[in-house]
C-alpha cells in the first residue's frame, strides 16, 4: 500500500526529531538525519516506512552510544552493555559498535593505554592490578599486554604511590612506617621485593629530609 507524505514537522520537544504524516495523519516520528531525504507529496510503501524505522532504530542505538562516550572513554564491551540494557537487537549494536570503531570513537587499544595512564598518574598499582581491571572492563588480554609494555616500571610506579601516602605516616618509628607502608603497596599489587626497595628508599628519602630541615631550625 502506498502513502502520501503530506507533513514533516519538527518535534516540540526534540527538535532533532521529525513527526512524519502520512495522508494527513500521524504515522511515526524519525531522527531528522533519517528524515532528510523526505519530502512532502513523496509516495512511500509499507516496505520503504518499515526500513525509515529501522534506520531510526539504528540512528537511536548510535547517539545514545555516543552520549554515553561522550562522559569518558569506554570499552567496546562497556558500550556493549549499555546498549544491551537499553534493550537494542544484538544485530543492530553489532553495526553500531562497528561504526563506532571505524571512527574511533571506541577503541580498546586507546583505552588500555588511557586506562594504565590515567591509573599510573593519579591511583598507581602494580601491572597486575592495572591488568586484572582492564580484564574486567572486557580489554582482550594481548591489547592489555601491548599496551603494559609502554607503561612506567613497577618499581617507578611502587615509588610514585609509595610518595602519594608516606604523609600519613609521619609519626610512626621505622617498625610502623615499614609495615604501614608494606601493606598499601601490597594492596596496590606490588611484588615483595619491589616493596622492600621502595619502603626503604621512602624511608631514607623522607627521614633525611625531616632531618636536614630539624638541624636547619636549630641552626
């Protein structure tokens, strides 16, 4: 059965919509990029409305990923996942995700490496952990690995956290600062031997450094 295009009118509310009329009655509302082709006194079929609502489908499934990238970078499978929950057809995601990595709007490379970046800049933990948490995020294990390669040594990144928290332990003698400092670079993720370098490196550093300023004042 054909129709008759008789109105293309913008949505009150979204104004990125249009409500489509056929025969001078409502039919259905489409994003305006699926709507620019339309015009009024155009003839469609059954055939021709049913892919208009699908490219609609598709171009709803497309901004809500992209609304949900535009927060923070996301893995393939966060993307996955929120479009799952939003109840989108598994085909219609696939094309999406698709689209989405030929932009590069979601690349799993890119996000190890801001992940690992991110976390060795502000929260530092061991590779381990970094890559226990990309595992999480649905990061394929050989991209995890490829981009650990680039990252800061353990022993670096012992020491960077280690010098993010010694504040806290100003007051403690050697026996309370070791264990203190053991047990935050251990949750961290860090190998024994790398903890044991860096709390007496800590240590050393710090305390010469609270001495120098103690013999300065008495001076």
């Amino acid at each position: 059965m054909e129709y008759t295009i008789t109105a293309l009118k913008a949505q009150k509310r979204d104004p990125n919509r249009v409500n489509v009329y056929l025969n001078d009655k409502f039919a259905f509302g489409v994003a305006r990029i699926v709507a620019v082709w339309l015009k009024v006194g155009q003839l469609i079929d059954d055939k021709k409305i049913d892919e208009l609502r699908a490219q609609d489908e598709y171009e709803k499934a497309f901004q809500k990923a992209v609304q949900y990238l535009s927060y923070r970078p996301r893995t393939e499978q966060e993307v996955r996942k929120k479009l799952t929950d939003e109840e989108f057809p598994e085909e219609l995601i696939n094309a999406v995700l698709e689209r989405l990595n030929k932009l590069e709007l979601v690349c799993d490379e890119n996000y190890a490496r801001f992940w690992i970046e991110n976390r060795s800049e502000f929260r530092p933990r061991s590779h381990r952990l970094l890559s226990l948490e990309l595992i999480r995020k649905g990061v394929p294990r050989e991209t995890i690995d490829e981009a650990l390669e680039d990252a800061e040594d353990e022993e670096s990144l012992a020491y960077k956290a280690a010098m993010k928290y010694v504040h806290r332990l100003d007051a403690l003698d050697w026996n309370g600062f070791r264990k203190k400092l053991s047990g935050f670079l251990g949750r961290r993720g860090f190998a024994y031997y790398i903890i044991a370098s860096v709390v007496r490196q800590v240590w050393e550093e710090t305390r010469s450094v609270e001495n120098i300023s103690l013999n300065g004042r008495r001076g």
